[in-house]
C-alpha cells in the first residue's frame, strides 16, 4: 500500500492526465450500467417500476425471433472476425514496404479515407455501385455475359456485402496500430537479415510478424470484445424487408423493439445479454492467450 502511494506521489502528473478519460468512462460507461436494471423490472410510466426477476429473459429465450436475430448476430460477426480481422495487418505490412514517402502518404490518405464517411453515406455508395440498373459491378459482369444479381435483396449475397463494405471502411483506418508497432521495430535486426540474404518475405516472416504478435493478440481480443455488436448503424442503413431475415442482429432487434414497441425492460434484457456474451468471451480469449502465447490483456 505504501509503495502504491509512493509510485502514485512520484507519476501523479502522469495519473493527473490520465483524469479526463478516467472520468469520460465513468460517466458514459459505467454510470448507465446502473440503468440494467430495468432487464428485473416491469417498466412504469407513472410510479415506480416492479421487480419481476427473470421474466423478461425468459420470454427473450423462448422467443424465436430472439433465436433467430442471435444465429444472425453470430454469423455477421464470424465474417467479420475471419475476413476483416488480418486485413489491416496485410494493408499495414504492405505499406510499411513502400520506400517513396510521397506516394506512402498518398496511400494511406486513400486508405483512410472511408473512415469518416458516415454509414448513411458508405450505404448509398455500396447500393449505387452493387445496382443491377447502371451499378458498375453488375456492368462489370455484363461485359463478362454473367447476369446481373440484385445484391442488396439477395438473401445469399447480402452478408458479403456487410462484410465488403466494413473492409473498405475500417481495413485502413486499423492498420493505423500495426504501422506504429512496425516503426518501433529497431532497423538494426532487418539490416542484420539483409546481411544475412534474408528476402523481404523472409523479413516479414521472421522480424515483423514476431514483433507484432502482441499487438495482434491484444487487437483480436478486444474485437472479441465487440463480438455481438455485429455494427448497428451498418446493418440499419443496409436492412430492406428483402433481406432482414438473413441480417436482422441483436442490435437492431433491440431498437425495433424498445425504442420502436417500447418494450423497454425486454430490450434492456436483450442488450444486457448481449453484455454478458461480450465479458465472457474477452475473459476467455485473455485465459487461452496468456496459456498458449504468455501475453494477454493485463
């Protein structure tokens, strides 16, 4: 305790800047947990609320709409995990090979780009392009004589368009983290590698992947994190009653049906099971990391 004290007397201007965040977590994320509660209540306009204990969990589980929105959220998320996951790392190994500053700098401005474009924009973008009238991919496979394929009404092809449009929004905005883990990399050990005739692969593979390893795991296991997010705001804009069987994730799920239906308490027990899912699976990735890796969270 004494030697907590002292550490905490010696870095206090350091732990002083680290106030304003501190203070942002409290009350925008720890503060309205207390609002959970709601999921144990009956909800009441006028008076208090009841306590009704698991009630509305237990029509959330018999319901099979709710079994329907989870499998959704599952898969949308998987895809996302599988096919989105490595390609910042890819993006951020490719561009850390380019030796002309300029057209680096040209690179990563396009490759950023998307991230600050709104999903209401990247939306309207994606469904211009993917049109089966005038959209440049179906003209692109009317060159090929392929028939064009109205994407977003397509029960079969509608997930990869969500999983598409968040590589070409995020892939280069997240490769931001593995540029700046490779750029701590000392040059020393790719001059030594040279010396030594390893190629540019066999630095990669050698040097730059073993140095990112930490980076890699604590990235993924913070995406974990936000498994059952599946994007909200993404889904919302690319929903049509064509296809909302196929992409209809819990978040949407909980709108429709709280700020919508105003079934408050049930959405709260959706959005609080949605929670609990996402703390479980970091505390499992962090275990099975710090058993096969040695390196984890905390």
């Amino acid at each position: 305790m004494i030697q907590s004290f002292k550490r905490l007397s010696k870095d206090k201007i350091l732990y002083l800047m680290l106030m304003p965040a501190f203070v942002y977590f409290i009350v925008y994320h720890f503060w309205p947990m207390l609002g959970m509660t709601l999921a144990f209540q009956d909800y009441r306009v006028i008076g208090n609320n009841v306590w009704v204990g698991l009630k509305y969990f237990k029509i959330l589980f018999g319901s099979p709409v709710f079994g329907n929105v989870l499998m959704n959220t599952v898969i949308i998320s998987s895809m996302k995990l599988i096919f989105c996951f490595p390609v910042p790392i890819i993006l951020a190994l490719l561009v850390s090979e380019v030796r002309n500053s300029l057209f680096r700098k040209c690179v990563q401005s396009v490759i950023y780009l998307p991230h600050f474009l709104s999903w209401v924009v990247i939306a309207g973008i994606w469904i211009n392009m993917l049109s089966p009238n005038g959209g440049i991919v179906n003209h692109i496979r009317n060159l090929f004589g392929l028939p064009s394929i109205d994407f977003m009404t397509s029960k079969q092809h509608i997930r990869w368009v969500l999983v598409f449009s968040e590589i070409w929004r995020s892939a280069g905005w997240d490769s931001i983290i593995y540029l700046a883990a490779i750029m701590r990399i000392s040059f020393s050990l790719y001059e030594a590698a040279y010396i030594d005739g390893a190629s540019k692969f066999q630095q990669m593979f050698y040097i730059t992947l073993p140095e990112l390893k930490s980076t890699i795991i604590t990235v993924f296991i913070l995406n974990l994190g936000y498994f059952m997010n599946a994007g909200f705001d993404q889904v919302y804009n690319f929903m049509n009653d064509s296809v909302i069987s196929v992409i209809d994730i819990l978040d949407t799920y909980v709108y429709r049906v709280g700020m919508v239906n105003v079934q408050y308490s049930y959405a709260t027990a959706a959005s609080f099971f949605k929670g609990i899912v996402g703390c479980v699976l970091i505390f499992i990735t962090h275990i099975l990391s710090k058993k096969l890796t040695g390196k984890g969270l905390w």
